[in-house]
C-alpha cells in the first residue's frame, strides 16, 4: 500500500505530457495537447492531454485518467508499479507500507475510541 499523501505528491509532480509522449506522438492544441489514441485505431485525433488538470480524454472511445492510469492501461502495470515508476522519473523514492496483521487504520470504524 501506497499512503494517498505520496500518491497525490507523485501526481502533481509528473510530466504527464512527457510521459504519455513516449507512447503518443502529441502536439499542441492550445493549452492541451493532442494525438491519436493509442487504445484504438482512428484517423484523425481525439486523444487529448491536458497537463493544467492532470488527465487524458479519447472523445473518440472515452478512455479517460490520470497519468497512473494510461501507464496501467498501456503497458499492463499495476496500480502500485504505475506510482513507483513516475516516482522515481519525478525524483522520488516510493516505497511501498503496510500495516501490521491485526493493526487498526485510520478509516476503520474501531480505530477511535468510543464516546464516554
């Protein structure tokens, strides 16, 4: 398990342009960027990129996400693999945390204590 403030820190850190560049030939359109999708075969593009808010669109098949997900998409990653990859292409080092057997998270009912 990745905690959530990693994986948000590794988001807002990726080049989701140049990631995703590796695999689609993108040009600008404006502010986005815009190619041919990669999920499907078409003509003209309608695969965009757009780096202000961080996700893909294919208006063309409707794929959508964030920079995790084409990677997962794409190349088969999973979603752990997907984070430790644009880590360490963002300059850090994710590593993985789990909690101990039995051990009580934050978003378990029990983990605070009742009312007295």
């Amino acid at each position: 398990m990745i905690p959530d403030d990693v994986v948000d820190e590794v988001r807002s850190r990726a080049d989701i342009v140049e990631i995703i560049g590796e695999h689609v030939s993108l040009k600008r359109s404006g502010k986005d960027f815009k190619g041919r999708c990669p999920f499907h075969e078409e003509r003209t593009p309608s695969f965009y990129v757009v780096p202000s808010k961080g996700f893909y669109k294919c208006f063309g098949c409707n794929e959508s996400g964030d920079v995790f997900t084409f990677l997962m998409k794409r190349l088969g990653m999973s979603f752990v693999d997907a984070v430790k990859a644009v880590g360490e292409r963002s300059g850090m080092d994710v590593r993985e945390v789990s909690r101990q057997d039995g051990g009580l998270g934050p978003h378990d009912p029990k983990f605070y204590p009742a009312p007295t």
